[in-house]
C-alpha cells in the first residue's frame, strides 16, 4: 500500500519537477506570456498560462504515444535542431541590437490573436520541437530508472503524469507573469523594456537548448 502510494508520488512529481524546469528556459509561450502582461494586462497573460499548461500536456501526449517515430525522423535530421536554435538566436540578437542594425521589430507574441489568448498558449506550446525532444527524452530516461510509462500504464498513473506536466508548467509561467508586472512599476519606456527581455530571453534560451543538445 505505501509503495503504491510513493509510486503513484513519484509519478506526480516526476512530471511537474519536469515540466516546471522545463519550462524556465526561453520559449515562445514564456515570451507571449511576458509581453502580454507587460503590454496588456496579468490577466490576459495568465490564459496564455492555462493554455500553454494544456498544450504542454498534449506534447508530452504526443511524445508518449509516437516516441520513436519522432526520434528517427529527429536523429536522421539533426541540421534541423541546429537549425531552429540557429534562428532563435539570430532573432534574439537582432532583437538586442535593434537600434545598432536599425532594425524596426513589431513583437506578435503579444498581440491579440483572433482565436484568443488561451488558444494562443496552446498553440504555442504544443507546436515546439525542443519540447517535443526534450519529453521523448525524459520519458525514455523515466522508463529506464524509475518506471514503466506508455500508452498502456494504469489510468490512474498516466493522469497523475499529465496532471503534474500541467501543473508545473502552469506554475512557472505564473511566477513569470507575476515577475512582468512587477517590471510595469519601473520608470522605463515600455518597448525598450519588452524588446530587451525578449531578446535576452530568446538569446539564453537558443544557447542553453545548443549546450542540450550537444550533452545529448
């Protein structure tokens, strides 16, 4: 009984600890999530939150259920990492150095997207393939040392798991949202502030996804 207790733990927590951490370094739901609030309101960055948090859920679904067609389309084409955290960081750096490059840089992230702010979280979230590499990575890690986890596991284990993907998810955009509307306080123009954050953001994330995937 106890030991069916601390598993059913462990799958809780393995999926929020994963997914909290994650979701720290800079991706596209992180930065809609901070220059909506900057610019909009915590309120409307907060459903982008809720909505990355599913979207996160239905990536780690998809890695779950299709692991290894995703693995050898991704080890037969891995130009195409470089390739996406090339682009980041290019961006980013652009982003940084706008004023140098006279570069006028519009931010889509934090307009208001016909389909919703929730929507757009989702969207976000779920259409991003280094968190799609990173899940199938972490459950073949998890079902190497700490337990069997595939489409066929007890019901109650894979809600646990998914339960704690979102839940981490969501809390660490949230404390990223309440960050951004502390930032609203200081006397600073508002577009400097929010280029200057992205660009930082999308810059340190390409260059911990590259230390990632070279460990890899």
């Amino acid at each position: 009984m106890v030991y069916d207790i601390l598993m059913l733990l462990i799958f809780l927590l393995t999926g929020f600890l994963a997914s909290g951490l994650g979701a720290i370094p800079a991706s596209s739901s992180n930065i809609a999530v901070v220059t909506t609030t900057l610019e909009q309101s915590f309120k409307k960055g907060f459903r982008i939150t809720l909505g990355a948090g599913l979207g996160s859920v239905f990536l780690s679904f998809i890695a779950l259920n299709y692991s290894r067609i995703f693995t050898d389309f991704f080890e037969e084409n891995r130009w195409l990492q470089y390739a996406i955290v090339f682009i980041f960081f290019i961006i980013g750096t652009l982003v940084l150095l706008r004023e140098r490059f006279k570069v006028d840089f519009q931010n889509p992230l934090s307009e208001t997207w016909q389909i919703g702010n929730f929507w757009k979280g989702f969207l976000l979230a779920l259409i991003n393939p280094p968190a799609l590499i990173f899940w199938i990575l972490l459950i073949t890690v998890a079902n190497t040392y700490l337990f069997s986890l595939s489409k066929f596991s007890p019901l109650l284990n894979l809600i646990l798991f998914f339960a704690g993907i979102f839940f981490g998810k969501v809390i660490t955009l949230y404390y990223y949202g309440r960050m951004s509307d502390k930032l609203k306080e200081r006397k600073q123009k508002k577009h400097p502030l929010v280029y200057n954050i992205i660009g930082t953001a999308l810059v340190a994330g390409s260059v911990v996804q590259f230390i990632r995937m070279l460990i890899e």
